[in-house]
C-alpha cells in the first residue's frame, strides 16, 4: 500500500481541478474479503465527456493523510499513466492495463491518480471513511 498523501502530492493539477466535474454514484463501503481493509467502490464518469462510467474503488488501512490504500480505476487515465506505476510502489493492481510500463503517458511512473480516484478520494475524506 502507499500512503494517501503520497499519491495526492503526486497528481496533477489539471486532474485535479478535471475531478469536479465527476459524478460519482452507487457508493458502497464496506471492507475487502481478501484483506480485511476498508474498501469503498462506485461506479464514475464525466457526464460532458462520455457516457461511459467507470468502476473506481480504494482499498484502505487507517484514517487520515498517511493512510496506505490500493486504488484502481478502470478509466483509460488509470489504466495507461497510473496503474503500472502505483502497482510498483504497492498503491494498485494490474486489473486493467497490460501491465507494460506507461512510457508515454508516465515515463518516469511517478504515482498519482486519475480524476474518478481523486474525486472518490475526497469524497470519503469528507465523509471521514478516510
């Protein structure tokens, strides 16, 4: 797992500023069968953009900003800039891409997140999940 605060320092700002418009729906909190850590997932997209939703989910241990999580995403952001670089420091799993390192989108695999994560994110720390 790698820690919360790690991640967000790392992201962006334009994927920041990018997750407002997400919309985040059919949350569901509860925790991991294989782990025993809090887990929460929904389902997210960006309504001016695609119709598409993704499954976006956070695994994670404890409260607050040096709290370790696992974070996937199924959007294309994750899957070819940040799955294969937060796989590697332990703050995801291979689930979506092929797990090639991303050398155009992330050539130096520098951890961040994608708009969906980050949204969903923010979410569960104003609700205090996280």
């Amino acid at each position: 797992m790698l820690s919360l605060r790690t991640i967000l320092r790392a992201t962006p700002p334009e994927t920041m500023n990018g997750s407002s418009t997400v919309v985040l729906e059919n949350i569901r909190i509860g925790v991991s069968k294989t782990t025993g850590n809090g887990k929460a997932v929904c389902r997210s997209h960006t309504p001016k953009e695609t119709q598409v939703k993704y499954t976006t989910s956070v695994e994670f241990e404890g409260r607050g900003p040096d709290t370790q999580v696992v974070i996937t995403c199924s959007c294309p952001d994750h899957m070819f800039r940040w799955e294969v670089a937060l796989t590697k420091k332990g703050g995801s799993r291979i689930l979506y891409s092929n797990g090639e390192k991303p050398v155009v989108q992330n050539p130096t695999e520098k951890p961040g997140c994608c708009r969906h994560a980050f949204s969903f994110i923010k979410l569960l720390q104003r609700k205090g999940t996280i």
